[in-house]
C-alpha cells in the first residue's frame, strides 16, 4: 500500500507540475515574441533567470519563504467559506456522491473523463456537449455531494487538501521547467514559415486567429518531440520530493520502506523499474499524440 501511495503521488505531482509548466511556457513565449520591448524583456527575463537556478533551490523557496510567508491557520485566507488558504496548505470543497463512497467517486470520474475523450475524439456537435454539460448538472443535483471545509481544533479539515510540500514542488518544477519549455514553444513557432502568417493576413486573419488555426497546429510537428523530452525530466525531477519530505515514490520507498524492511537492493531496483515503466509511459503516449498530429497535418 505504501508502494501505491508513492506512485499515486508521484503522479499527481507530475500532471500538476507539467499542467502548470506548459500554461506558464506558452504565456511566456508569447511574450517573447510579441513584439513589444517591455514585454519581450519580461518574457527574456524570465527564462534567462529562472533556467539557471537549480530546480531544488526553488523548490526550497517555494517552500521555506513563499508559503511560509501565507497567514497561519488561524488567520486563513477564507474565500466565501468554500476555500481556505494558509501555511498549512488548500483545502478546497469536496464533490463526492451522497451514500457512493470513494469508490463511485473514482467511477464517475473516470466516466467524465471517458465522456470528454470520447466527444473530443469524434468531434461531436455543440449541441450533444451542451447534453452531456446538462446531464452531468442534473446529476450533481441530484445525488452530488459538496462539503466545505470546516475549522476544527488543530485548522481547516477538508477530503480534498493540497499540503504545503505539493504546492511547493508544484510551483518550483513548473517555474523551472517552464523555462526550458517556453524556448521550445517558441522554436517550434519560429520554424513555421514567415509566408503563413503574411498569406493569413491577406485573407483578414486577425494574428490571434492566425496564430490559433494556422499557425500553432503546424508549430506542434516541431514542438512535440522535444516537449516530450521536458516533460519526462518534470517526472524525473518530482524524485526531489524527499527534500521537503513530500510522499512520493523515492521518499516512501528508499526511505520510510527501507527503514522499515531492511532490503535495500529489491527497494533501489524496484523503485529504478518503476521510474522506467512511468519515463516509457509517458514517452508512449507522447509518441503517439505525435503521429496524430503529424497524420492531421499531412491531411
């Protein structure tokens, strides 16, 4: 079970952190390439800097200054009595259904993820998006379940809580990564041919719609693979947990277990086995968002 729980963690970190880094990259690079002396600098700026500090030491001032810097739980930052912010962590309403328990909350959520990559992958009419939006409002109504967090004796206590070492491994890989992720958004711009945005121009494309239809799904040939190799070094890189005591394979395995067991050896292997099928995974699923879009774009 602790072996699930630090790949489980593991994994949440990592989505988190790329989720986080790509958004943070692509407003970046926009601002590289907008054309503007004050926001180019800003956007230089940032990768310059941010790129040549090591990842850990961001990390720790995510950790020891940032979110230290937040009120205590008493002093909590109250939005609406829905969410609470302090050093202690989030902690955010939980949706979960009234008698299911976590285990039909695990279904539904896979059903809505199913539902959404099903509808993306045959294109469906708005209308049947506008259906299903409505159908899943009708059955949170009806047997969904929102409880905000509450202040007990010891702070805020929430289901659905994101602790301080999270949000700090979250922030820091996201910032450093972004850096790395934003020149390789950029690059993959700039290799599209300057006569695509002239001839959209010419046919009244605003540069937002040119950059967003013509523009970008032809960057994505040149940005995926190396994207791929980013977002493997973000999964890599969430082995720094152990700095901030954050349960993710490395601290529970090579620490806590080990201390426990005894068994170095089988602990180091599987805990490299697990880092490699993960790495293989997520190399996978990249190469074959690739050939997809590689596919579209020969069409």
């Amino acid at each position: 079970m602790a072996f699930l729980a630090g790949i489980a963690n593991t994994l949440v970190l990592t989505v988190l952190a790329i989720a986080l880094s790509t958004l943070i990259a692509l407003v970046v690079a926009l601002l590289c390439m907008s054309g503007d002396r004050l926001l180019g600098a800003i956007g230089w700026s940032y990768v310059e800097i941010f790129r040549n500090i090591p990842a850990l030491l961001q990390i720790f001032v995510c950790y020891f200054v940032v979110l230290r810097a937040l009120p205590a739980a008493t002093d909590s930052l109250d939005l609406g009595g829905w969410m609470a912010i302090n050093n202690r962590g989030i902690f955010l309403p939980a949706i979960g259904v009234g008698g299911g328990g976590a285990l039909v909350e695990a279904l539904g959520l896979a059903a809505a993820v199913a539902g959404a990559a099903i509808v993306l992958r045959h294109r469906a009419r708005r209308w049947l998006v506008l259906l299903g939006v409505a159908a899943a409002a009708l059955w949170a109504l009806r047997w969904g379940t929102v409880t905000a967090p509450t202040l007990g004796r010891f702070g805020y206590e929430s289901r659905w809580e994101i602790s301080p070492e999270l949000c700090a491994l979250v922030l820091g890989l996201a910032v450093y990564n972004a850096s790395y992720i934003a020149e390789i958004i950029r690059s993959g711009i700039n290799a599209v041919p300057r006569g695509q945005w002239e001839a959209a121009r010419a046919l009244g494309f605003t540069p937002a719609q040119t950059l967003r239809r013509i523009v970008f799904p032809q960057a994505l040939r040149v940005i995926l693979p190396p994207m791929a190799n980013a977002y493997l070094n973000v999964l890599k890189a969430s082995s720094l947990g152990a700095a901030v005591a954050y349960p993710e394979v490395v601290s529970v395995m090579v620490g806590t277990t080990n201390n426990i067991v005894g068994r170095p050896i089988e602990i180091m292997a599987l805990t490299l086995v697990t880092y490699l099928l993960i790495s293989l995974l997520v190399a996978f699923i990249m190469h074959r968002i690739d050939r997809r879009v590689g596919r579209s774009a020969a069409l």
